[in-house]
C-alpha cells in the first residue's frame, strides 16, 4: 500500500515538473517575442478581474462583456480568455473551520468541487490546530473523487492517515483509497486497502463495508 501511494506521489511529481518546464519555456518564448517586436508586456490582472475574494471586475465603457471569450473555445480551451471566463470566483473564508468546513461542504452538494477544495485547503492553513481537521483533509479527498481524479484523490486521503491515523475518518479514508483503485481499474490493489482498513481498523464502520468488497 505504502509502495502505491509513493509510486502516486511519483507521478504526480513529475507531472508537476513537466508542467513547470512547459510554463517557464513558453515564458521564455513569449519573453522573446516581446524584445523582437519591440512591444510592452501587458499589466499583470487585477483581482478583481480574477474574481478572487469576491470582487466584481469592472464593466468596460466600450460595452464589451468582460466574462464572454473572443477566442475559439472548443479550439482553445487552455486559452486564459477562455479559462478565465469559466474560472469560478472564491467565496470570502469564514472566520472558524467548523464555518468554513460547512460552507465547503454546501458547495460539494451543490457541486462546486474546486470551490469547496479551496474554502478546505483554507481552513487548515488559517486553523492548524482545529479539531475539525481530520474531517477536512477527508473531504479535501472527496472533491477530488467527484472530479473523477483519483489518483489525487488517492493521494489526499493518505494524508487523513498520515495526520489522524487513530481516528475514525482515517478507516475511512483507507476504504476510499481502496475505491480510488477500484475506479482506476486496478482491483487486486484495492482489495490490499480494503483488507489493511479491516486488519487497521477491525472495529470500525469503514472496515465493515470493506468486508463487503472483499466478499464480493
């Protein structure tokens, strides 16, 4: 299981790498292009054309719609005209994590995955030491499996165990890691984490469901 995990940590690693050099070549080439041409780089985005911490960007004078694409979407979907207008904005963070944790879990209801994520990853840099945070880091792991992403998924509920391993939320996030492989169509590693939620846990609620999938 551990092998697992590290070999995910891997992969998500050097796609991190591969998508750094992608940026910093693309900057370089864009870097160039502007000396050649002689012309000025435009002025870094405002937050509020950002939509972050709720701000609403101004409505030009020329009557434009600033949230509608002028590009080719469907041909361009990594263009930041195109990604910037579907880009959802970022609620204010409220002032406690028991708050912030509801509010997040508001909007995986509602499904809003990337919104709840953030309010999520929030709440354990602003509460380090809330009781709330077994919880949290569980339902970080929980957006990402609604994306459909489960490596990554995978990966955040091993960092319920990590931290809370003597809690109820680490049997369960050791079940759903066992899920994440189970829709990754790997079902020999998804039974090693259903039986080590059972061996782990034998007297929890998480451990009888793993039961089930070993089973059947």
């Amino acid at each position: 299981m551990q092998f697992q995990v590290q070999e995910m940590q891997k992969y998500l690693d050097d796609n991190a790498l591969a998508n750094e050099r992608r940026l910093l070549w693309t900057e370089r080439r864009l870097d160039q292009l502007e000396k050649f041409l002689k012309v000025k780089p435009p002025p870094a985005p405002t937050d509020a054309e950002l939509g972050i911490g709720g701000a609403t960007a101004t409505t030009p004078t020329d009557g434009t719609n600033p949230t509608t694409p002028t590009v080719d979407c469907t041909a361009n979907p990594t263009d930041p005209a195109c990604t910037a207008a579907t880009t959802p904005a970022m609620p204010d963070v409220p002032s406690t994590a028991k708050e912030t944790l509801d509010l997040a879990v508001q909007n995986m209801k509602e499904g809003r995955q990337a919104v709840a994520r953030f309010l999520l990853e929030k709440a354990i840099e602003e509460h380090p030491g809330a009781p709330e945070l077994p919880v949290v880091r569980y339902r970080i792991g929980e957006t990402y499996f609604n994306e459909g992403d489960f490596k990554k998924a995978a990966k955040a509920f091993q960092a319920v165990i990590d931290n809370s391993a003597n809690t109820d939320w680490a049997a369960w996030a050791m079940y759903r890691q066992g899920e994440c492989f189970d829709s990754l169509q790997q079902p020999d590693n998804a039974r090693l984490f259903y039986q080590s939620t059972v061996d782990k846990y034998p007297k929890s609620d998480a451990a009888k469901e793993a039961k089930k999938k070993l089973a059947g």
